[in-house]
C-alpha cells in the first residue's frame, strides 16, 4: 500500500469518527437529559420524585427537631423578679445598703425554691431620672438560673432615686416577643421594692395609667405581685393603687428579713392557696379558711349626712345627724377583702343649712363622701379594705397612741366616711384621727359677698 493510500484511509477513517462524534453531540443536544446512545435512559420524573423526597424528608426532620426544642425550652411557669436597687436618700446610703442586704438574701432564697423547669430572670431599677441605665435585666430568663441570680442579686450596688415606673414597663417589655419563651400556665413578676411611689414623675395618675395599658396590652397573661420591704407609710397607698392598676392583689408589706424571706418563698409557688396548704401541714382535711385567722373590723359612719354603706356583710347605714348607731361591727379573715361604696343623703344636718341656702348664693353643702383607712390611703373616694397581717400589726403598735402617725390612739382595724361639710369638720378630723390619717384641710367657706374663708 502506497503512503498516499494510506493517508486517504486514514482520513476515510477520521471524517468517519467525525460524523459518529457529530452525531453524539446531537444526540446529546436533542435529549435534554444528556442519555448517551446505548445506555439505559433514567426517567427524569423518577429522578425529581427523589430529589423532592430527600428534601421533604430533610425538612420533616428538621421540623420535628425545632418542635422538639420548643417543647422542651418552654417552661411551665416564668418568673422575673424586679428588684428596687435605688438610694432615695443620699444619706440613708449606709442603712439602705443593710436594707438592701437582707432583699438579696431574700431574693436568692426565694430562688430556690422554683422549680426545676422553672425559667427565672432578674431586673433592677434605680438610678438617673430619664437616665437609659435607670433599669436594666441583670439575668437573661431561663431555666437554672436561680444560682446566677442568687449571686448577682448580692453583687448589686444600690444607688440613684426610685425609677419604679421604668422598672415596670421593661420588665413588661421582657415578656415582649418568642423568645426567650413564655411560661405555658403561668408568667409572673415580683416587684420587691422600698419604695412605693416613682420618684422622677410628681404625676401618679398617669404612672398608674401607663402600666395599667403596658400590663394589657402585654399580649400575655402577667402576673404581678408587690412585696414592699420597709416602705415609708405615706408611700403605701401609691403602692397598693399600682398594683391595683395591674390587676395585682394587695402588696404584702414586711419591715423585717425574717418576715421577707418567706413571703417571697411563696410566691414562688404556682398558686398562693399551694403556699398555704404548705404552711398548714398538721391539718390537711380542715377547710382553707379554718387555716386564717379572724380579727374584729368596724366601719365608722362620721358624715351627719345619711349615709348608707354597700358591700359590708352586716348591714351599715345611719340617719341625718343620729347620735347612736353611726358604726357597723363584724370580722374578716386574714386574706378577705371588701369594696366599700357609701351614699350621702337627706336633709342638711347643718340646723342653719336651709336658711343659709335661702341667704347665701354661694353655700353649696357638702354630700362628698371621703374614706379613711382604706388601702387606698387618706381622704380617698373610693375604700377597698385588705385585711392583712400588717393591719393587725400595726392596729397593735398604735394602740396605745405613742407610735401611731398622730400621736393618739388609733387602729387599722377601722375604717370609716365621712363629709367636708364645713359644720360637721370636727368628725371628719376625728374619722382622720382615729385611723391614724392625716387631717383633712380646712374647707373653703364661700360668704354672701363672695369673700373666702
């Protein structure tokens, strides 16, 4: 064989492999799975059916990881406890820091006695009025935490004024949002406070109002609980109308370590009727209320108006200017609470009240009905009695009138309405007297001529 022969079969042979390789490519290009000639084809539908299957699959796996996280990570009950770290007054700084001692102990007990899934965090507040640092979350919410918050409970140094609305709306505010999660039956905040009013705001309504909103429109069910340690007695009633405006129960009020450490203990305790059963083991089957104590209570009637008194069990009521039967007498348990509303009518009991009308356009005669010794504090319009172990306290310390605010003999275990018609002023001093109140002012006196006394 010739080279030229040669060489034209090699070239026969090279357009030949050029068209199979030309073919291949078009066949390639045609299938758009790419299928080589003489392989098995793969149906690309039975391809896709696993790939969805794998990533369903992955996804189911992964959904069942994050369900099982959530339900493990979410607490039964969720407490945060926000901690009164404030100095009121500079120069009680040494006093409030012994104070304060005995709150963190108390605090760090109480810790210990959530539960084991229990999620707990801790807020204090005090410090710069407007200041951002005026509260802050000292221990993030979550479960094992009461050893954490026993210690940095005792690490705090109090300081700055009582910035106790700040500290309620953003302990609110930690509730905010997914995470970290919500107790699933209960979510509750302790307010452990010296203090019963907000220092930087002279405007206590609109406190009330704003954490009244904040508390619902929290998007969760909270639950406060006020727990006031040496509260000054003109702060009290701040303290009680707060806890009111969160649909809180009356604060419980200590002046002792003794008596702090285990009221806060049970407030650990997912329901207080659990810390009672607790408190009370050597009679299990005896009823609930066998278990508190009973004390004698009394509503004074000082208006010489009529008056008559709804929500007492006995019945209250008293006549224009009667001299007799102006109280009503009966007990309550410890842990009872009434709401009192009185109605002030009848004739004037100002013997000169018709004839000074007639002569004097400006007398207006006063049916204002003011309570005294109600939660509420001094001179309120409206009375919710508690009857509380501090009551009973306190009714025995003034008893004999040398501890009591006005230096007389005076009770807690009283309450009583009155008017500031300016001819019956003397009972009205006196129903302030008695319940260890400050005395009502003097009223305006309008005379015919207009002139003021």
């Amino acid at each position: 064989m010739t080279r030229r022969e040669s060489t034209d079969d090699m070239n026969d042979m090279n357009d030949g492999e050029t068209g199979k390789a030309g073919r291949l490519v078009e066949a390639v290009a045609a299938d758009g799975a790419g299928t080589l000639p003489g392989r098995s084809a793969v149906p690309r539908t039975s391809q896709r059916r696993k790939v969805i299957t794998a990533f369903i699959t992955v996804l189911l796996l992964l959904l069942a990881a994050a369900v099982f996280f959530v339900y493990r990570s979410t607490p039964d009950h969720r407490t945060a406890f926000l901690v009164d770290a404030s100095v009121p007054v500079p120069a009680a700084a040494e006093r409030r820091g012994a104070d304060f001692a005995a709150v963190a102990r108390a605090v760090g007990s109480a810790t210990q006695n959530a539960g084991e899934d229990d999620a707990l965090s801790l807020r204090r507040f005090g410090g710069v009025c407007g200041g951002s640092g005026n509260t802050s979350q000292v221990v993030r919410s979550g479960t094992g935490r009461g050893r954490e918050i026993a210690d940095s409970v005792r690490d705090l140094t109090p300081g700055g004024q009582a910035t106790l609305g700040s500290g309620i709306a953003a302990v609110i505010d930690d509730f905010d949002g997914p995470y970290p999660f919500r107790g699933e039956k209960s979510n509750r905040i302790i307010v452990v406070t010296s203090s019963g009013r907000d220092a930087c705001t002279s405007d206590q309504r609109a406190l009330l109002k704003d954490a009244h909103d904040k508390a619902k429109d929290a998007g969760v069910r909270l639950e406060f609980r006020f727990v006031g340690y040496k509260v000054p007695a003109n702060e009290r009633a701040d303290l009680r109308q707060l806890a009111d405006a969160v649909g809180a129960p009356a604060p419980r009020f200590a002046s002792t370590p003794r008596v702090l450490a285990p009221v806060l203990r049970k407030l650990m305790l997912p329901k207080e009727d659990e810390a009672r059963k607790v408190a009370e083991p050597s009679s299990p089957s005896a009823p609930e209320t066998s278990a508190r104590p009973e004390h004698p209570f009394v509503v004074g009637l000082f208006t010489g108006w009529a008056v008559n008194v709804s929500g007492t069990p006995v019945r209250c009521a008293a006549t224009t200017n009667a001299t007799a039967d102006r109280e009503c007498r009966f007990t309550m348990r410890e842990g009872d609470r009434l709401t009192l509303r009185a109605a002030v009518s009848g004739p004037n009991p100002n013997p000169m009240g018709d004839l000074a009308e007639q002569n004097n356009p400006y007398y207006r005669p006063s049916k204002t009905p003011y309570w005294y010794g109600c939660d509420e504090g001094h001179r309120s319009r409206t009375c919710t009695v508690t009857m509380t172990r501090e009551r009973v306290e306190t009714s025995k310390r003034w008893a004999d009138g040398a501890s009591s605010p006005t230096g007389m003999a005076a009770s807690r275990l009283l309450a009583c309405v009155t008017t500031e018609e300016p001819s019956v002023m003397t009972l009205a001093r006196t129903c302030a007297a008695l319940t260890g109140s400050e005395a009502p002012p003097d009223p305006e006196i309008t005379y015919a001529d207009g002139s003021t006394n």
